[in-house]
C-alpha cells in the first residue's frame, strides 16, 4: 500500500471564495462599527453644544440690545431672552444683569447682560462626555444708549 503524498492542486470555487470573504467582511464590521457609533453620537453631541452656544449668544446680544435702551427695563431684557430661548426650551436658564437694575445705570455705562446654563440640560445624551459637569456661561456687554 503507497500513499500518495503530492498534493493536490484543487482550484477554489468562486463561491467558496465568496463566502470566506463574506465572513472577513462581517468580522471587520463587528470590529469597526462600534467605534463609528461612538464617533457619530460624539459628532451629533457636539453639534448640539455648539448649536445651543451659539443661540444662547443671539439671545444675550439680542438682551443687551434691549437694554442698553433709555427706557429699557430688567424685566424687558428677560422677556427678551426668554423669547431668544424658547425655541430651544431651554430649562433652567439663569439670566443676570449687571447692574442688577438697569433703570438706574446711568448713560454711557456699561451693561452686562449674563446667562447661564447647565450642561446637563443642553446634552441630548447625559454623561456622554462628561458635560453634565459643567456649565455654559454667555455674556454680553454694551454702553446704554442716552435720551439726548
């Protein structure tokens, strides 16, 4: 009894071939689309941050146009705001004024107009990236206008 030890030189099938692909493919999605998940959502989070910052900052420069106004009030310069912010129903908005009575600054001063707001409230992902920690500051500031 001899045994033939040459190997045979068999051709693969093509769908053998594509098989074998197939599952190299589905391993190095597996591997990689956890990471592309990960950088949408960072992406998408991101965004959303920067949008919110970037409205926030309308609505303080929109506040201080109000109240650099000769007849302005603090109460108008919140009203003002608040209009800004609805769009974006932004809880817990904290929103200063510097000085804290605009009605008795007088012409020519400086006027401050400040909001604050948690991250936590502006992230559409809690604790993605740790903004729940932190806080969103936005100030404006003009010279109130005079009557003359």
């Amino acid at each position: 009894m001899s045994i033939d030890c040459q190997k045979r030189s068999r051709p693969i099938s093509s769908r053998h071939q594509r098989v074998v692909r197939f599952g190299a493919a589905v391993v190095e999605f597996a591997s990689i689309a956890p990471v592309m998940i990960l950088f949408t959502f960072g992406l998408i989070e991101i965004s959303r941050v920067s949008m919110v910052k970037q409205t926030v900052t309308h609505a303080t420069r929109e506040g201080a146009r109000v109240a650099v106004r000769p007849n302005a009030t603090t109460q108008d310069v919140i009203n003002q705001i608040n209009q800004e912010l609805s769009a974006f129903e932004l809880p817990n908005a904290v929103i200063e004024t510097v000085p804290a009575a605009i009605e008795v600054s007088e012409p020519g001063a400086n006027v401050t107009v400040r909001v604050r707001l948690d991250m936590g409230s502006v992230s559409w992902v809690p604790n993605y990236f740790l903004f729940s920690d932190g806080e969103m500051l936005v100030e404006t500031v003009m010279r109130r206008e005079s009557t003359n």
